[in-house]
C-alpha cells in the first residue's frame, strides 16, 4: 500500500464517520424527513460516500466512529454540517440538542462549554450564515 493509498483510506474513514454522526442526529426523532435526505443525499456526494457506503451508514450509523479532526477550523467545519441537520428538520427536540453535545465531545470540542459551542452554533445556523461566516463567529467567540 502506497503512502496515498493510506492517506486516501483515513480521509475516507474520517468523512464515513462524519456523515455517520450526521444521520444520528438526524435519525434521533427515528424517520427521515423529505429536507434532512436532501441534505443527506447532497453531503454524501460532497463527502465522496458511495451509494454502497450511505446506504450502510443509513442502517446502522453507530456503527462508525467520530474520528475528529486535528485542526480547530475542520471541527468548526463539521460542526456545522451537524448543527445545519437539525436545522433543516425546523423542530430542535431536546434529543437531537443533547446527541449534538455528545457528538460535539467527540469532536474535541471541551466538555466544559460545549452547551455554549452548540448555542451559537445553532444560532449562527438559524440566521443561515454561511461555513466562512460561521466559522469566523465560532472562532471569535471567546474574544
């Protein structure tokens, strides 16, 4: 195995557990609906997850780890990929909130403020500020 082959395989394995945190979030009230698969359907694409692969993580997305990310501006990226899901299903149930903080942990975000973290994010997200807004608001927020 080449040295790309191996970069290529954990970039793959990253943007796997990626989309997979997405569709727990989006599965917490357990259905689908017709704007969170558009979204799916849309990041699956953009994340370079085959038909083969998104249908697995559509059955059992537990099954794939977080994987977070080692630079602060890519966990703010998936961050909002994440808050943008719970968003698009326009009723924030405590479920989603709470399955949101815990994915946010994994990120690496810190367990002290992750409350406040997903506050602003899900804020930023409603006023549908777009990544380099949001992530210029989600840096900025401790200054």
């Amino acid at each position: 195995m080449s040295f790309s082959d191996l970069f290529d395989s954990e970039f793959q394995q990253r943007n796997k557990g990626h989309f997979a945190s997405i569709v727990r979030i989006a599965f917490t009230d357990e259905k689908f609906s017709p704007e969170e698969k558009a979204f799916l359907d849309k990041l699956a694409v953009r994340l370079e997850i085959s038909p083969a692969e998104y249908e697995l993580i559509l059955e059992n997305p537990t099954h794939y780890p977080i994987n977070p990310p080692y630079l602060h501006e890519q966990r703010i990226e998936r961050l909002f990929d994440l808050a943008r899901i719970i968003h698009v299903d326009h009723h924030l149930g405590n479920k989603q909130e709470n399955v949101l903080k815990k994915i946010s942990v994994g990120l690496g975000f810190n367990v002290d403020n992750v409350g406040y973290i997903v506050d602003k994010a899900l804020k930023l997200v409603d006023k549908e500020v777009d990544l380099d807004t949001f992530i210029i608001e989600m840096k900025n927020m401790n200054k």
